[in-house]
C-alpha cells in the first residue's frame, strides 16, 4: 500500500513511465527475499538511486523517450554486475571509503535537489530543463504567477493530510489514501481538463523478457552513474539492514551476502524490465511496525504487486501527477540532516566541512561531482591528519607510576634525566619527516640534555621501511649526543619488522621494556641494568604473507 505509490512516484523522478516503477517491484522483490540476509529490508525504487540515474542518464538521452528507458535498464544491469564483482571478491569494505558526512551532505542536498524538481508538478507550471538546482527556483520565483492554482491546492493539501496520517498512525497508507482521494476528485470534477496533469495510461500485465541493448561505448558513458548509485545505494541499504539488525536481534548482516542480493536483484531484473532498487528506510520502518518478520513479507507485497498490474492500473489513469510530487516532497524532506549538521559542528569542526562543502557541491555542480567533491576532501583530511599525528612529552603524575600528557598535566612532574614521547599513529612514508622533526625539536627545547629518550610506542600500530629510516636517523643523532634510546610497549607487529630490519639487534635487546616505569627505572638506576623482559622483545617466527 506504500510501495506502490512511491513507485509510480519514483519512476516518474527517474524518467521513466510508472510502469517500470511497479516492474521493480516484481523480480527483485523476490530475488531479495530468497538471497538477502535482512528480514525486514524492503527493497524497490527510491529517491536518491531516481535522482542519481536522472542525473546520469539524462546527459545522453531525453528522459521518457526508448533511448533513455534501455539505458537506464542497461545502467540497473551494470549496477548489479559491480556489486556480485564486489561481492565475489569480499570487496564490501569499499563502501568504508565513504564517510558519514559525506553520504549526509550528499544525501541532504539531493533531497534539496529532488523537491526542487517537483515544482514543476506540484505548482503546474512548465519550468524549462535547467542544469542547476538555482536556475530552476529562480525560474519558479519569476514565474509564480503563471501557477495552477488548483494544481497547488491538491499538492499542497496531499502534502498536509499525508504528514497527519503520519503523525496519527505510521503504519497507516496514508499516501495511498491520498492518492485514491485526489484521483477520485479529479475524475469527479474533470480537473485535468483545468490543468491539473495526470499519469493517463498504464499498461496492464506482466514485465516481458528482454535483454537491455548494451555496448562498451554507452558503458563507458555510463559509468561515473553505476559507480554513484552502486556505492550510495549500497551503503544506505547496509545502513538500514544493520539497524533493523540492532533492533530485532534475531538475525545477522552479512555484508558480502547482501551485495550479492542486491547485484542479482538488479541483474534479473533488469531483464524484466525492472529499474534500479535500493532499500528503502520508510518501507522498511513500516513493513517492520507492521510485523514484517520474515523476508516472506517481501514475496506477499511482490504478489500484491503483481495483482495490482493484472487488474488495477485502468485505476491509475486520473492518478494526479501534484499529489505524486507530494508523495516525493513527503519522502524525502525527512532526508534533509539539520540534526546532524548541528550535531557535526559541536563534535569535530572538520567532519562538519565535510558535510557542508558536499552539500554545497552537490546542489551547486550536481549529484555526482557533488560525491566525489566529499570524497576527495575527505581523503585530503585524512591525509593531513595523517601526516601530522598527535605526539606527546609524557610526564609522571605526582604519587603515582602512570605517565600523561605534559599538556593536560602542566604540574606534573618533568625529569631532567629522560625525556618521553609518545606516538599516536603508524608511522610511514606520511608522517616519517613530521615525526623527525617533532622529535628534534623536543631533544633541543630541553636543557640540559637529557640521557635518556623513551619512545612509547604502544600507539604506534605498524611501520614501513621509510619509517624505518627515520627511527635509524634518530637514533644516530642520539648516539651523538650521548643519549640512549629506550622502547617502550612495541607492539607485535611493528617488533617483527625492526627484528627482521636488524634494528633490534643494533640497538640491543636491553633497550626494549614492557611499560615505561620499567624503562624510567632503568634510565634512574642505570648502574643497576635492568634485566631484560622476553616478552618486550619477543618477536613472529611463523611464516609471513606476501603483503606484510
């Protein structure tokens, strides 16, 4: 009762005829239910994929025309074929290549981007095919008086009766509801003789057989589009799958499994003529609430569907095309995160650029340059951060043997004897120079020099030959200056890599300790050496992989 006026809905954002919106909700239904490990997901057409193949699509082809149906048949098929590649190859872990604010920013504007869209259906004016989202409420704004007022009434009065069947009861139709209204007054009062635009003719039956035209060149054309939505929709319909996991406790998300799922569901069905599907977080909260328990909920709603094409679409000819834009508005107002940008702002300033410079990007140069804008600002974060890591002069805390930030504990105690830092990060081609740097710069500040310099390693989590390097570097300036170098808490990994550089052994093993109390012991009562414990020094034997 959701699912299918959100699918008429959907397929009109995408371009294409209702029909294919309902051929969706066929196939890959059921392909779901058989292969997918959520319980409650419900897949089919939704907003973000419609806008993502609109967007992509739409620059090389007109929308609702042949061309543009089989490409954007041929785009769901590409869209299935990556994601069983991925799947196959355990490659579900790319999707971590995607930040929280960036999918927010991305996914906040789109839904900017997808109201901004209707206007045309719900205000009844016809707005020309404009490349940004500006141009179009700009146009909107000048022309406001060429509006159809009764178009305006049924959109926005569908929009006001859906939000209060929402509020009284979530589960409750209420789009259906509206929509069987508003149809019904249409048809009553011959409003689409009065400029109110309808859906008109749907085609009854079933979803022939057929194979989209495909050809490497439209692939390539293609491409930027299957890699956006493969991620995007992947990521949201994990994200919704999990939660319903959190929530049921009753069974478990395999990652792999569900891209195979979703792959074959969009293979399969885009040889019945079935447009891209994703999961759907409003169908699946209301398929959940409903008592949804088993993926047999998806086969009964296939099958109702499948009744609906057979027997009901002479019904959907008055269907007004305004209360199908207040079904979209509906939808995806909720998609539009204030919560979490405020949320960011307070949390990590960084994280909160992310989000706002994606959703900039995306509104200002489009969805797809939008994502990828958020991606690469969050790599170059990434990078920077990572290059420059948090490196801290340790200190005691008076009265005990813990050792802290010298930053958070101005009073503690400093020695003149030892200097101790601590790096918080791997350390690697990246940081290596910083690290150096950071390094001198401490030895020089302290005057006297001290004898000793304890590195605590127990945040350093791995290390490459150019790291390597740089510790070499550092502990023959040290050795000039007369100070010994000390290891503190090396961890596994990291000792085999220095034990098979010869590192450890051109330090000596009594250089290594466990904690740093056992090394400030040492460095305090170096005429008393320090005996030397095994495990700070013990090191993997076993045969290694060809990657460590």
């Amino acid at each position: 009762m959701v699912l299918i006026p959100q699918a008429i809905a959907y397929a009109l954002l995408m371009g294409v005829p209702p029909i294919y919106g309902l051929y969706a909700c066929l196939v890959p239904l059921v392909l779901y239910a058989i292969f997918g490990t959520s319980r409650q997901l419900s897949i089919g057409p939704v907003a973000v994929t419609a806008i993502l193949v609109m967007s992509g699509v739409s620059q090389l082809a007109e929308p609702f025309t042949e061309k543009f149906i089989e490409l954007v048949l041929f785009a769901g098929f590409l869209i299935g074929v990556l994601q069983i590649i991925m799947s196959v190859l355990r490659m579900g872990f790319l999707v971590n290549l995607i930040s929280q604010p960036v999918i927010s920013g991305f996914i906040s504007a789109a839904a900017i981007i997808i109201i901004v869209s209707q206007l045309e259906q719900g205000l009844g004016i016809e707005i020309p095919d404009f490349k940004h989202t500006h141009q179009i409420v700009w146009y909107t704004i000048s022309h406001f008086f060429e509006v159809n007022w009764i178009t305006l009434t049924i959109c926005v009065g569908s929009i006001v009766f859906i939000n209060i069947f929402k509020q009284w009861k979530r589960s409750f139709p209420g789009a259906l509801m509206v929509l069987v209204i508003t149809t019904v007054v249409v048809y009553l009062f011959d409003l689409h003789n009065h400029g109110v635009a309808i859906i008109k003719d749907v085609p009854s039956g079933l979803p022939s057989f057929t194979i989209p035209e495909m050809s490497y060149e439209t692939m390539v054309a293609l491409m930027p589009s299957v890699l956006t939505v493969t991620f995007i929709g992947y990521v949201g319909s994990i994200g919704i799958a999990k939660s319903m996991q959190m929530k049921n406790r009753d069974h478990i998300i395999r990652p792999n499994q569900e891209l195979f799922a979703l792959g074959i569901a969009k293979v399969i069905g885009s040889f019945f003529q079935a447009i891209p599907s994703s999961g759907s977080y409003s169908r699946t909260a209301i398929n959940d609430e409903a008592g949804g328990k088993t993926a047999v909920s998806s086969i009964i709603t296939a099958v109702m569907v499948l009744f609906s094409l057979l027997f009901l679409t002479s019904y959907f000819y008055y269907i007004p095309k305004a209360t199908l834009a207040a079904i979209i508005i509906v939808s995806v107002f909720g998609l539009v995160n204030f919560s979490e940008a405020k949320y960011l702002f307070k949390l990590r300033r960084r994280d909160f650029i992310v989000m706002l410079i994606t959703f900039l990007g995306t509104l200002i140069f489009g969805v797809e340059k939008g994502i990828l804008i958020g991606v690469l600002l969050s790599f170059v974060f990434l990078q920077y951060y990572s290059a420059r890591p948090h490196i801290a002069e340790l200190v005691n805390i008076p009265g005990t043997k813990y050792y802290r930030n010298i930053n958070r504990f101005p009073d503690a105690l400093q020695s003149p004897e030892y200097l101790i830092i601590r790096f918080d990060n791997q350390l690697y081609f990246g940081n290596s120079s910083y690290f150096k740097d950071t390094i001198l710069a401490y030895i020089s500040k302290r005057k006297p020099t001290p004898n000793f310099f304890i590195l605590d390693n127990t945040n350093m989590h791995d290390m490459d030959s150019t790291g390597l390097h740089v510790l070499e570097d550092i502990q023959q300036y040290l050795d000039t200056l007369g100070i010994q170098l000390l290891m503190v808490g090396t961890i596994g990994p990291v000792r085999d890599f220095l034990k098979r550089s010869g590192f450890t052994d051109k330090l000596g093993v009594d250089h290594y300790y466990l904690t740093i109390s056992d090394a400030v012991d040492y460095a305090e009562n170096r005429t008393k050496h320090a005996p030397i414990h095994e495990a700070a020094i013990q090191f993997n034997t076993k045969r290694r992989s060809f990657l460590d």
